[in-house]
C-alpha cells in the first residue's frame, strides 16, 4: 500500500498513532490515494509486462475491472488518469464499468 513508518512523536493530524497497552508506539502515514492509482497502475504494467496501452480490448477490460473492485474510481480524476493509462477515453472507461455492473 506504500504506508510509511514513523515515531508516534512526528505524527501529522492525518497520520495514524497505533498504541499498545495504552502507550503509542508507532505512526503509520498513508500515501494519498491518487498516488497509490500510480502504484497500482505501474505494478499492472509490470505484471503483463508491457505498457497498458498495448492490451487488447478484452485486457483492458479486465484491468478496469480489477481497479473498480480495488476503489481506483473513487479517487479524484481516477477515470481520467486509468484512460490515459490505457490509452483510450473517458468514456471507454465509463463504457467498460457499465458493461461490467450490467453483466
């Protein structure tokens, strides 16, 4: 998820402090959620071992389908950014979730 560890003493408001027997012990920072998209995008280029772009229809498809069940649509911009990943419009995309909660 690409969290990041910290001492509970630096912990910013959006940070969240894990305690233990009622002492903190440590500070786990989140990435911003439109930063993991870019995660999550580039560890799906690496798995089919080229870019997204390149993927046939049915591919892409598919890699739509896994990043809806994943909440990549929920993020900001989500839409336009796995468009551009994939190399086609905003509305394939929108094509593509709407054939998937038809099926």
């Amino acid at each position: 998820m690409g969290g990041e560890m910290l001492p509970p003493d630096e912990a910013g408001p959006d940070d969240v402090v894990l305690s233990w027997e009622g002492a903190d012990v440590l500070a786990v920072r989140l990435p911003q959620l439109a930063d993991s998209l870019d995660h999550i995008l580039a560890a799906m280029e690496r798995k089919q071992g080229k870019p997204l772009a390149d993927l046939d229809r049915k591919a892409k498809q598919e890699v739509v389908r896994i990043l809806e069940a994943r909440g990549a649509f929920s993020v900001r911009h989500g839409v336009e950014t796995v468009a551009g990943a994939l190399g086609v419009s905003r509305f394939t995309v929108y094509n593509y979730l709407n054939r998937e909660k038809g099926a």
